[in-house]
C-alpha cells in the first residue's frame, strides 16, 4: 500500500466505505498466484490478475459497466486505496476486463474467485463446516429475443449467411447463384413474423423454402472444393445442428419436423446467439435462459455468506438434479453443511438417502404429496402394503398385484425402479377407484417404487413434515428469498449472456453479495436483530410516551 495512497484515503473517508473497510479487513483477496493458470509464461507482461478480479467484483456490487469501471480505478480514492494503487495510476483500458472474463472461462477458473473469498472468511471464523445451509432457485433468461418456430429458422440462417458475407463475400456469391431464391428479400434483415408471410405463402410451404435453402448452404459448405476453415465459423456451426432439429430431408425432399417428431426441449436450440439457453417452463412462468441455484449458511451467530453457485439449464425442470453437483463442490471446500433447508424441488427419495449417506447431510425439505390430474388428494405409496421378499403388494382395498417388475426410468437419469400392477377387472369394480386410478382408466392401478432405503425415507419424510416441530425447523429456509432479491436487483444477476459467462456472472455477483455481507457482519449489525424504527414526527413521540 502506498504510504501517500493510505494517507489520502483516511482523511478523504475518516468513517471509512466499503472499499476501504474490505482493504482493512480481508488485505489484498485475490492473489496473482490464483489466476496463473489463465495467462502464459511468455509475452509480454500483463495486467494484475488479481486487481482485474477485485475490480470485477466491485463492479458487481456498484453494477457499473466495463468502462465505468475502468474509470473507476482512474478517480476514486477509495478504490485506489483498495487495489493498492499510486494515486497517479491510470489505470487500464476497459476492454481488458473483458478480455480477463474470457481467459477465466476458457481456462474454467469461474469459481476460483469465490473459492478464495469463502477460504478468508473461514480462516477468519466467519464460516464453518457442519452448520445449517439453506438452498433456493431462480429463472435467469438469456439476454436474447424470444423467437418462434418460423423466426428461429429463419434468423439461424440469416446469421450464418452475414457471418460468411463478412469471412468468405466471393465464395458466398458464387454459392448462392447457384440457387435462384430471393435471398435479400427473405434474409436481408432480422426476421419478424408480425408482418405475415411474403408472398401470400402459408406457414409450411415458408418453412420447407426456408429449410430447402438452409441445405443448399450446407451442401455448398461441405463441398469437397470449399474451404476448410469455412466449417469453423460459429453461426454455421449452429446452422447444422439447428436444420437436424427441425427438418429431415430425404429423396422426396425437405419435410418440416412436427410435434413428436422434434428433439427434446433439453436438447433443442432456442436461439442462433446463445446455443446453451434452453426454453423451460416452472408453474405458470416460462423462460429462456437458465436457471440459478444459490446456498447459503444460515446459523444465527456468524454472517451469511452464499457457500456455493449452480448455474442449470432452464429445461432440467428438476431442482433435484443440481443437489449432487452442490454437495460435491461443498465438498471439496470443507463446507458441508450439517442440515440443509430447501423446497419439494430439490426432496426426492433419492436426494433423501445420497445426502444422508454420501455426505452426511439432513436435507430438510417437504415432500411433494400424491394428487391426480383432478388436483384431488389420492391414495400414495404409504397406503400400500408392499413386501419385497415376496414381490408383491396389497391395496388399500386388499387387493393383491398381478405382476412386480424391475425397471429403469426413462428419464436421463436412468433410476432403478419397481413397477406393479393390478388386475384390471378388479380396480374397474372397487369401490375406493376414484382414490386409486384417474376416473376413465381402463387399466388397473400401476405403483412405481423406489428401492426399499429411498422409499422408507420419503415415508418418514411425509409423516414428520405435518408436525409442529418439524415445521419450526423447516421455518429459516424462507429467508432465502431475500438473497434471491439481493443477488438479482443488487447485482442484475437475471439477464445471462451465454452458458459460461453466465455461470461466471453468477460466481462474482456471489463474491460481491458476499463482501457486502462480510462488511455489514463486522460493522455490527446482525441479521436476527430486531430494527426499530427511528420516530421522527411528533404523532409517533406523543403515543411513544408512557402513560402517567
């Protein structure tokens, strides 16, 4: 630290902020060292890693722009006074931020900024292993236009046509003459479909022209006379797969996929500009873009730092899948909770035993209860009477199943399940059918278990979360939902660019909250204290006063 540097400092703040408060407390956060992997060993010399990281973080926190924060190290002498800077530094150009955010994602160093912050609060005694964590999601969106069926295909060929009239102008020219379309006409600007279908042509025969040329392009691309590194450009790296999704084409021409015939929404592509997005769907809200997970400890005596980042595809739709993930990274920085708190999302039978046995961990959260498509409460797999020795089980109405079989679930996940039946005839006359099997089945009751561990701890599970005391101890997760509004208005962490970027976004915003945190924590305000609110009219001194 320059000594003129600290002098300046001190008597421009004399009550300190939070740049120099975080100097005071945590020194210099982010070590060269950290970031060595990213830069190599020769060339000529490059900008401190570490200053890039801290400033990147408090750019989070200030949600400033690259070039607000580069002008940033430039003015203000607390910041200088944080990087430990000459107060005639000038700083760096604004683009170099950038360029450092690109060099962490290639190198996968996304984390590595949280990770130290987390290991100084530790070694701080701010964070500790074996306390309660609670974890919570929210929807990230792609910071790309939403787009339907017939603007996807044709804007994805639209990019890939403007990325080669920039790479290739001659080889483009002389591969669309081959083919007499209006080229300029269909893909000569972005693609809107407000504006109805040129040429009075109906919604497929558009589509198939379109498709028609986005295989001529192909085909020219491919060509054994074309340029090799014409294969290499991005957007017609995203045409390809983009036409396998959404046509086939045969001896009888180009045929325009529909309905089962289309990819899963986990694999298909959403828009041209950010091939990562998938479309997902939660409730009633549906979105673009990502999802966030976010942990956090949550014990009364120490601050609440967020502990760990995941950053899902939209089109995962279960919470549950992003736990292992979670454990693993908490894992490897010595911060496994003892008890994590988190919503019916993330309670499976399976997250129930693997957080148990893996990890240790009491994963405290409600079950999702049994229900038809009626919304009416039916019977679950508590009012069986199932005996695996003997591979059978008995109805709620004494009815024995006809048949017991192994299985897998179909899903990517590829659980090992039980499926049982019962005879149809049987459920088609009991009484108790209404509770059993949707009301026009024409098929008995069918059970799908889980092995015996996983079924008795969703059991238990379901039993223990209608208690009093159960519901006391589930009752802290709710706070949760303030970090959510923290880390998406304070850091304007909802809009993402892509996959990686985004993840990275996540990790600094995650940093910044927790700096913040970190700095309210030892400036003496706790988050279990009760705030009063300050009178300052004469109604609320006159009714404060005690009575005589």
């Amino acid at each position: 630290m320059p000594e003129l540097t600290r002098q300046v400092a001190r008597a421009a703040f004399p009550k300190g902020s939070l740049a120099i408060r975080l100097r005071d407390s945590l020194g210099q956060a982010f070590d060269d060292v950290l970031f060595v992997e990213a830069f190599p060993s020769d060339g000529r010399p490059a900008a401190s890693p570490g200053v890039l990281a801290m400033v990147s973080v408090m750019q989070c926190a200030e949600r400033l722009s690259d070039r607000q924060a580069a002008e940033a190290v430039r003015a203000p002498i607390d910041w200088k006074y944080l990087l430990g800077l000459d107060l005639d530094d000038s700083g760096f150009v604004h683009s170099m931020l950038a360029r450092f955010r690109a060099r962490l994602v290639a190198h996968g160093l996304e984390e590595r900024v949280l990770d130290s912050v987390l290991e100084a609060a530790a070694g701080q005694g701010l964070l500790r292993r074996g306390g309660r964590q609670r974890t919570d999601t929210t929807r990230v969106v792609a910071d790309v236009r939403l787009l339907n069926r017939m603007e996807f295909v044709a804007e994805t060929l639209r990019a890939a046509l403007e990325a080669l009239a920039a790479a290739a102008p001659d080889w483009l020219e002389q591969a669309l003459a081959e083919r007499e379309t209006d080229w300029l006409g269909r893909y000569g600007q972005c693609v809107d479909s407000w504006h109805g279908l040129p040429d009075g042509q109906d919604r497929d025969s558009w589509l198939r022209q379109v498709g028609e040329d986005g295989f001529h392009l192909l085909s020219a691309a491919w060509r054994p006379g074309a340029p090799d590194w014409l294969h290499r450009i991005p957007a017609l790296q995203t045409l390809r797969p983009a036409w396998v999704q959404q046509y086939h084409r045969n001896e009888g021409g180009v045929r325009v996929r529909e309905c089962e015939d289309l990819p899963p929404g986990h694999q298909r592509l959403a828009s041209p500009y950010d091939t990562d997005a998938r479309y997902g769907i939660k409730k009633t809200t549906g979105w673009t873009g990502y999802c966030l997970h976010l942990t956090e400890t949550c014990d009364d005596d120490a601050p609440r730092p967020i502990t760990d980042i995941a950053t899902t595809s939209a089109a995962d739709g279960d919470d549950s899948q992003a736990l292992p993930g979670i454990h693993t990274r908490l894992a490897g920085r010595e911060l496994l909770p003892g008890e994590q708190l988190v919503d019916s999302g993330y309670v499976t039978a399976g997250t129930l035993v693997a957080a148990r046995q893996e990890h240790g961990i009491d994963l405290v959260g409600p079950a999702r209860r049994i229900t038809g498509g009626d919304g009416r409460e039916r019977f679950g797999h508590d009012d069986f009477q199932t005996d695996d020795a003997r591979r059978q089980a008995v109805c709620p109405a004494g009815q024995t199943s006809i048949s017991w079989a192994n299985t897998r679930s179909s899903r990517r996940t590829r659980v090992p399940l039980v499926q049982i039946r019962f005879d149809a005839a049987a459920c088609h006359d009991c009484p108790l059918r209404s509770r059993t099997t949707a009301g026009n089945s024409k098929w008995g009751r069918a059970l799908t278990l889980r092995e015996p561990a996983q079924r008795a701890a969703l059991q238990q599970r379901r039993r223990e979360q209608d208690t009093d005391a159960w519901r006391a101890r589930y009752r802290p997760r709710g706070g949760i939902e303030a970090t959510v509004s923290q880390i998406v208005h304070r850091t304007d962490a909802r809009p993402s660019r892509t996959a990686p970027a985004t993840h990275l976004g996540h990790c600094l915003a995650a940093t910044a909250v927790n700096l913040i945190r970190i700095d309210t924590w030892q400036q003496g305000h706790r988050p279990d204290r009760t705030r009063t609110r300050t009178r300052t009219n004469h109604l609320c001194h006159l009714l404060a006063r005690p009575s005589k």
